[in-house]
C-alpha cells in the first residue's frame, strides 16, 4: 500500500456492521483502497457485497443500526493536512462541512433522492448556502449555473420546477448539479446510471467524464456494471461480501486478473468474441446469507480453485502481487 | 455440474438454519415478540371468559334490588384469619342511621362469613340449558345477597360486581356483532370500489366521504332516539348494533379500497391475469391473502371506538335501557356529580372500559406490526 | 388545480344537501311528531288535549302533509333565514342556538390546536428515537388517553374538581359573564375556562395523531431522499425538520378535515357532562322532545360547519403539497 501524501483519499481496513436483534451484518469487513486526485476509482461487484455501505461510511451518513467499528479513511485536506474521517463526530461541524463540500455524492435513484415537496432549487441553493458564505442571490446563480454545466437547458426556469417535472435523466443531472454546487475534490457515484435507459447513461457517463477534466477533480465510482467500469475507471478495487479482493489499475483488472472471483466475473460478461452457442459461464452458487458467512476466504464455496484445508480455514489478506496490484488469495502467498 | 449441484446444496442447507415457513408462522412468531400485545390478548380472553360464564362470575342477580341497601360501599373480601388465609367478608348488620333516621347496612366486625371459592350459590342456567349452582366466588352459611357486595351497590341496592360480569357481556359481543357487520359492508364495498374503479368507484368514494363528513354523535342520538320506547331490550340491542355499523364502515371500506388499488398495479396480479385466472380466482387467491392480515388488524381496531360508541350512547340514555345491563348502563348512575362525591364506586365500570380498550388497542398494533412485510 | 377546487366545491354542496335530507329523516323517524309528545306530557301533568285541538296544532305547525312537502317547506324556509320555532321553548329556533353553535365550534377548534400542538412534536420525536424510554412512555400515555372516552374523563375531572377542590370545573363562563354581552373582557373570560374542555376532547386525538405522525415519519425518514440531504452537510435537525417532516405532515392537512366532525361530536357528550353551554344538551333534550325545527337545525348547523371546515382543509392541503397542485393525487 503507497503512503503516499499525493492520495486524495485512502482507506484502510474498513470494517462496518449492522447490529440487529436477528444478529449482526458485517456489511464491510475490511476493505483497503486509495483515490489519487484527479483519477476514478471504481469499486464493482455484486449488489450485498457493501459498496454502498462503504460509500456511507466515507460520509458517515450509515443508518443506524449500523456503525464503523475499526479502520481509517485519511482524507487530504485542500490545505494538504490529513484528517480521519473515522475519528471525527459524525453530524460535527467539521464531518459536516466536508460532507458535500469538500465530498460530494451523487445516487442511484434520482426518483426518489430530491424531496417530493420542495423544488430543486430550493434543495440546490440550500447546498450552496451551507458551504458558502454568499447571499442567496448569489447562491441562486450559482445554482443556475451548475444546472446550466450539467447540461440542463433553460436552467433558469428549471432551478423553480419540482422533482417530478422533470425526466430521469434530468434529475440526474440535476443530482449531479447539486453535488458538485459546492466543488468537491472527490465526487462518490453510487450506481449513478443503474436507474437510466442505457442512452441516457452515455450520456451521463460523458457528463462525468468532462466535470472530472475540467475540475480536476476525483471520482469513486460504485457499480456492478463491469462496462461502467471498463469505460470511466482508471483504478479498480473489486469487492466481495464487504472485503476488497482484487486492485490493480483498469487495464492490468480487465487484461490480467488474478483473483478467482475477478476471473469469473470477466469470464461471464457475454463477449462479441465468444464462441456462439456456448452455454455462458456463470459463478456456481450464490451470495451466502449475511448471518452465514462461510469460515474462512469468504468465496471458498464458489471458487473454481478451492483449495481445501486451506482456503476454508483461514482468510487471505491483500497483499501487493506486483506494481500497483493487490490480491487477497491463498493462491498468490 | 456436480461443483454447482454441491454448492447450491450447501447453499440450501445453510438457510434451512433460517428456518423457512409460512406466512401465517411468521406472523405469529413476530406476533409473540410484541410484549404488550400479548399482554393485550391474554387480557382479552379473560374479558370474553366473563362475557361467556357470566353468572358464573357473578354471584347474585344483578337485577334484584333492594332499596334498604342502596350506595352501599364496597366491601372487601379479608384474606387473613387469625394468621392463617381463611378468607371472610363480615356480616352486615342493619341500624338505623342518627343524622338521617334512615334504615342503613353496616359491617359487623364480630360476624364473619367464610368466603369460598368455586362454591355453591344460587342456581342458574349456563348456555340456557346446563343447571349449575357454581359461582367463582360464594358464601358458607348466608345468603350471598346479604352478604357479598365486592364493588358495592347502586342507587337501586343492586350488587355492582354481579352487574358489571354481566354487562361485560353485553358490552362485549355488541362490539363483535357490530364490527362484522361492518366488516361485511367494508370489504365488500370497498372491495368493489378498489377493484373496479371508475364511475362505481367515485359513487362509492362520495358516499364515503359524505358520511365521514357528518358528526356521529348527533346522527347516532337521532337515530338512537327515533327507536320506540316500547321496543323489548333485546330489539333496542341489535338495532343499536346496526346504528352504529352503519356509519363505522366507511373506516374498513377505506382501507380495502386502498390495499385492493395497490395490489392491482402489482405485478404478480398482471402475471396472474395473463396466466388466464378468472377475476373470481384472482380477486380470492392472489389479492385477498395477502392484504387479509391489514383487515384483521383494522378490524381488531375497529372495535374498541364501536364500544366506547355503545357506553357513551347508554350513558346518554339513549342507547341501551334498563333492565338491559352494560356499561354504559351502569356509568348512568355516575352522572350526577354529587352523587359520585359521595360513592365514588360508581366510576369502577369504567375501568372495564378502559382496560378492554386498551387491551383490543394493544392487540391490533401488535397483528399489525407483524402483519406488515416492511417492518 | 381549478378543476380539484371546483370538485371539491360540488361536493361540499352534495354533502350538505344530504346531511339536510338525513336530518330530517332523523327528526321524522320516531313514530308521532312533535304533537304527540306534547300531548303525551300535557297528559301526564294532568291537563288533556282533544282530538280537534291536536289536528289544529298539526295544521298550524304543517305536520300533516306529506314528508316531501314538509322537507321542502323546511329547506324553503332555511334558505330565507328563517330556521323556524322552537316548539318547546316557544320562540325561533335562531334565539334559542344563540351562541351555542359558536362555542361549539370554538371548543372543537380549541381542542384540535391543543391536540396538534402536543402531538406533532411528541410523534416527531418517537419516530427519530424510537423505541427509546421516552417513546415507549409516550407512546403509553398516547394508549391511555385513547382508552378514556371523553365523558369518563370529563366525569373524572368533575370529581376531582369537585371532592378535592370544592369546585365546578364546568362550564365555560364565570358566573358574572354568562348572560353578559360579547366584549373583550367576556372572551378573556373564555380564554381562560378552554383549557379543560380544550383538553379533555383533545386526549383521545391526540393519541391518535401521535401514532399515525410517529409511523408515517418513520416510513419517510427511510427515504433515499433524506440520505441525500445529509449527504450535502445538512445539521440533523435540519435534514429532520425540513423534509421527511414536512413530507410526513402533509397527510396531516387533509385529516383536519375529518378530525372536525370526530371532535365535534365527542364535545356534545363533553359539553352534557361538563355543563358547557354549547349545543350538546340542547340538542338532547330537542330530540327527547321531538322539537323538529330546533334538532334539525342543529344536526344541519353543525354538519354544515364541519363540510365548511373539510373544504378549507382540502384548500390548505392543496396549497402545502405541489403534488396536488399539479394534478397528481
């Protein structure tokens, strides 16, 4: 792992459970990733294996009953100091003013992420006005013009209308636009195109992709759309019940997998290249019970190369496996 | 194969320790963990227990009166004995009061009755057709006329624990007979109106809302009072059941109507109209399981309003009359004030009233509560 | 938007239409009429009425045409202004309501903006820490105020009033004001006698409000949309208060409408056991006595104040929820 003051944000060890009378949820248990400025992360795999929850940890927004319970989210400050996100209150001054100004989030559901009673703009100049002294005069035009740079014409009509008036790909935009209203350094999209036909998502994709050059600014991108990630990521941690299993930049991920679960995934992305009529190679079994976690390498009962004795008694770490790789596998120790 | 056969075994016996069962079980396991209504139930049951053996409860007739003992207060039943627990209640002893020159009952402290329990008493005919002389609680050697006045007495000298078993009984099966009634009136209009929509359901929806729009009270009075005094009690009984479902039904009508309008946008309805089932089969099958639980519950809430409805009517005096006895009936006497000051016993059978309704509330959110999938 | 006022509108006109059709009914439901009684208690305060005088009597008062004739002379006469005669008390229907429909609707009015009041807060709070101590202590108060029927209360308060206090804690004028003409000392006055029938109405709905705003809140707080808010920085209290809140009240606006009636009715059983002078024990004795005009009126009066009050409630829920506004119920 790079100890590197040049990482906009570095996580380490993260581990968060859900307490419940039923039990507890280990939604995260032990994830490790860094986010350099400038670059997209991207952090894919299946829905349960706590992408989400790791996003909400970064925030510190998790819904009770759930709580960080050990790691460090070491985020650089503008002024090149280093806080841990873990250490700070959750709904403190300080955790709070980094929460949408210095981090933005963007959704999944634009449906249902603004408030069904309040317009837009009153949600976006609100945004504006916690994290700028400005007037509201100038936050409402700061407003229209993040409409206006997310691509939403007439933003000047637009920052007045409700939720509803609007089409899904436009309030996605406009999520977007409120997230960045107060420029953040590091952008969270938690599966920001799931919800969208897939034009839209283009070109929501190509939204992102220009903000990003154009700020500079970081983007953790959380899907489980492999595609998504080929296209946008330059980095790519790829997660498995709430542990981080493989790293490496997109490239050497797509090109030169190394975890079994990572192998399986690419194996089953439907390919122009693949021999037709072939059966489509799917991941024996399915994502166990979160209050049956298997002993052990929590994959071991799907893996293709199960090694037993080994692989169902103790749980691999990541470990470095060459320039900027990471795997967390028996295989490779 | 055979690594995707083991793995989804595995898989299998693994949840099979989250036991899988059906949905009637998982309601009542939920059910079972709400303390209070629990608490409510149990509560319930013995309330129904009293409904059903009244007169074995009770342990003299509640109509016969005597006017010498009237606003008698209570007497309590006196556990210890010299020591040891031998139950007793003293004699009473009649004399003559200085101030008023009135004929009044005091206890005797140096004449004591044993009490016994599950003894012998006067007769009476369980069900209308089983002979039994056996009350809950009974005197050894007097009468327990003269002697066994727990709650105390009314203004017409009638024993107010015997009358308060037996209202018990009024008061609750006119709830029960009542909320079918609108239970049936409910489900099946509201029913219709959710299900078919269009024009039926906009007649339907302003009858609704016109007759939510009226103050109860002053309709249920009116109609209360256009029944003819001579009617027998039995007669006033159901038409005062009738009354108030009428207009109680509109809440359980509103209720079908949404859960039959959301279930019909579900998709596992579509996919049943497409398989080919019958409206009939889709309507019994597939909708009505799932929202029958949110019927219960609204039911189960519905009855505690139909019985304060029925006290305050009877406690108006335009509800239930003597020699009908309900609770309502029995917090007539109540009224006025200043007879209150002075026995305030009178107020007792409103503790019947509060506790069933409290009870029927706590028992209701808990079905809700476990009935609801989202929680 | 026009299109749900105009709606609205129509059937407000069609409730009061019905509600004057049912009042009548009621009134003419008991076997005999007004006359019957009064010769039923003319007799038994030893004095007889011939046959000659009852069928003069029915003449005059109109009673023995047809009911639909006697419907329409009823609403001809009240869309004049005219409400009719007391029989029993002998003189127009309007002098003897006088005030009591007034206060009535001041007792209601009363009652609901205590039980908003306490009810808001309380259920916002047990939907953002529930299953709390105070939430469940809250929550069984809320079950015991809505186990007591309103009369048991009254009644209850009357006798602690009364055994411990020596007083009548009922009615609502001081001694001195009751036959007094409307000034602003007399409205003080009132003021300061609500409190205790403004309460004891209110208990039952109260409980009922804490409840519905408690689970409603905790359906909204689960919503995408107040993680957003949080996610933006918002204090706790803010991302609470100004939209899951909001959102939750919403259904609260439309429920004042049937909150009315519900209240209405409950202080006319009060208003018997406290001694209040509103319309509750005039309406009972008017309907012992079979006083057509004086029990129709008031039935009328007051369905006609309560249908005026769920129209303004839809018109104030319309203008608190856009959804509405924009034609999306």
């Amino acid at each position: 792992m790079q100890n590197d003051a040049k990482l906009l944000l570095s996580v380490k060890n993260l581990r968060t459970s859900f307490f419940q009378d039923e039990g507890t949820t280990k939604a995260v248990d032990g994830a490790s990733f860094d986010v350099s400025p400038g670059k997209t992360l991207g952090i894919v795999g299946e829905s349960g294996c706590g992408k989400s929850v790791t996003a909400q940890s970064i925030l510190r927004i998790v819904d009770r009953p759930g709580r960080i319970v050990d790691g460090e989210i070491v985020l650089t400050r503008a002024d090149g100091s280093q806080t841990d996100l873990v250490k700070l209150e959750a709904n403190g001054r300080e955790m709070r003013s980094i929460r949408g100004g210095e981090i933005g989030l963007v959704f999944q559901e634009p449906m249902t992420s603004f408030s069904p009673v309040h317009t837009i703009g009153a949600q976006l100049i609100e945004a504006v006005l916690l994290h700028n002294a400005v007037s509201r005069k100038e936050a409402r035009r700061r407003g229209i013009e993040a409409l206006r740079s997310v691509g939403i014409p007439k933003p000047e009509r637009r920052i007045d209308e409700y939720s509803f008036e609007l089409s899904g790909g436009l309030r996605q935009r406009a999520m977007i636009a409120v997230a960045l209203s107060c420029d953040p350094r590091l952008l969270i999209a938690d599966e920001p195109t799931t919800a969208l036909d897939v034009t839209t998502q283009a070109q929501i994709l190509d939204l992102l992709r220009k903000i990003q050059r154009e700020r500079g600014m970081a983007v953790m991108l959380i899907t489980h759309n492999l595609g998504v990630i080929a296209e946008m990521a330059d980095d790519v941690v790829v997660m498995y019940l709430g542990r981080a299993v493989e790293q490496g930049n997109v490239d050497d991920i797509f090109h030169d997998p190394k975890h079994p679960y990572t192998k399986a995934l690419l194996q089953s992305i439907p390919s122009i290249d693949s021999v037709p009529r072939l059966k489509l190679p799917t991941i024996s079994g399915s994502i166990p019970h979160p209050f049956n976690r298997p002993t052990g390498c929590p994959f071991h009962p799907r893996c293709a190369s199960f090694m037993p004795g080994r692989c169902d008694t103790g749980e691999p770490q990541l470990k470095p496996v060459g320039a900027g790789r990471q795997v967390s596998c028996f295989l490779y120790e | 194969m055979a690594e995707f056969a083991a793995a989804l075994e595995e898989g299998v016996v693994a949840e099979d320790r989250i036991a899988v069962a059906t949905q009637w079980q998982l309601i009542w396991w939920r059910f079972r963990k709400h303390k209070l209504a629990v608490g409510g139930t149990i509560v319930l049951v013995a309330f129904y227990l009293v409904a059903l053996f009244a007169d074995f409860f009770a342990y003299v007739d509640p109509t016969e009166s005597e006017a010498q003992r009237s606003l008698m207060a209570p007497q309590p039943i006196h556990w210890i004995d010299e020591g040891s627990f031998k139950p007793y209640v003293y004699a009473l002893k009649g004399t003559r009061d200085p101030l008023t020159f009135k004929r009044v009952y005091v206890p005797d402290t140096s004449n004591k009755i044993p009490v016994t329990f599950f003894g012998r008493g006067e007769p009476y005919q369980l069900f209308g057709f089983i002979t039994s002389d056996r009350h809950l609680i009974a005197v050894e050697g007097a009468k327990p006329s003269e002697s066994l006045f727990l709650m105390g007495t009314d203004t017409h000298g009638r024993d107010l624990w015997s009358r308060l078993m037996h209202a018990t009984r009024t008061s609750m099966t006119i709830g029960l007979v009542s909320v079918a009634l609108s239970l049936v009136l409910g489900v099946v209009l509201g029913g219709i109106s959710g299900y078919f929509g269009g024009a039926i359901d906009t007649v339907i929806q302003r009858i609704i809302e016109i007759l939510r729009s009226i103050p109860t009270i002053p309709l249920w009075m009116g109609l209360a009072a256009a029944l003819p005094a001579d009617w027998s009690v039995v007669q006033v009984y159901f038409a005062i059941t009738i009354i108030i479902s009428l207009i109680g039904w509109t809440e359980l009508a509103r209720v079908v109507r949404g859960r039959f309008i959301s279930l019909k946008q579900e998709d596992f309805v579509m996919a049943a109209e497409l398989l080919g089932c019958s409206k009939s089969r889709i309507i019994f099958r597939h909708m009505v399981p799932s929202f029958i639980s949110h019927i219960i519950a609204a039911t189960t809430l519905a009855i505690p309003a139909i019985i304060i409805s029925e006290t305050s009517l009877s406690f108006l005096g335009l509800g239930l009359r003597p020699p009908a006895i309900s609770w309502g009936v029995l917090l007539q006497d109540a009224q006025n004030i200043q007879a209150l000051v002075i026995s305030p016993w009178l107020l007792l059978p409103s503790l019947a009233v509060i506790v069933s309704v409290l009870a029927f509330n706590f028992m209701g959110d808990g079905i809700r509560d476990a009935a609801d999938p989202y929680l | 938007m026009l299109a749900y006022i105009v709606r609205r509108l129509v059937l407000a006109v069609l409730t009061v239409w019905a509600i004057s059709v049912l009042s009548f009914m009621i009134i003419h439901l008991p076997p005999g009429d007004y006359v019957t009684s009064y010769i039923a208690s003319m007799s038994s305060s030893g004095s007889a009425v011939s046959e000659g005088e009852a069928q003069a009597l029915r003449e005059q008062l109109g009673l023995d045409k047809p009911i639909t004739v006697q419907y329409a002379k009823w609403m001809g006469l009240i869309l004049q202004g005219n409400f009719g005669m007391a029989m029993e008390w002998g003189r127009p229907v309007s002098d003897v309501i006088g005030d009591r429909l007034v206060l009535t609707m001041v007792i209601s009015v009363a009652a609901i903006v205590f039980t908003w009041g306490i009810a808001l807060p309380i259920g916002i709070y047990s939907a953002v820490y529930p299953y709390s101590f105070l939430d469940y202590l809250f929550t069984f108060i809320g079950f015991i105020g809505l186990a007591i029927p309103g009369f048991l209360l009254a009644l209850v308060v009357m006798y602690v009033g009364f055994a411990y206090f020596g007083a009548n804690v009922g009615g609502l004028f001081s001694p001195d004001f009751i036959e007094a003409p409307w000034s602003v000392a007399k409205i003080w006055d009132l003021t300061k006698h609500l409190p205790i029938p403004a309460i004891v109405l209110g208990v039952a709905g109260t409980a009922q409000l804490i409840r519905i705003m408690r689970s409603n809140l905790l359906d909204e707080l689960r919503k995408p949309y107040v993680m957003t808010a949080r996610a933006r920085g918002l204090s706790e209290y803010r991302v609470v208060m100004r939209y899951p809140v909001r959102v939750a009240l919403n259904p609260f606006v439309s429920t004042i409408g049937y909150l009315l009636p519900y209240v209405v009715s409950g202080s006319i059983i009060v208003s018997l056991v406290l001694s209040l002078p509103t319309v509750g024990p005039l309406l009972l004795k008017a309907l012992i006595a079979q006083d057509m005009f004086l029990a129709g009126t008031i039935i009328l009066m007051l369905g006609v104040m309560t249908v005026i009050g769920t129209f303004l409630s839809d018109l104030l829920l319309m203008w608190v929820d856009p959804r509405i506004r924009f034609g999306r119920e």
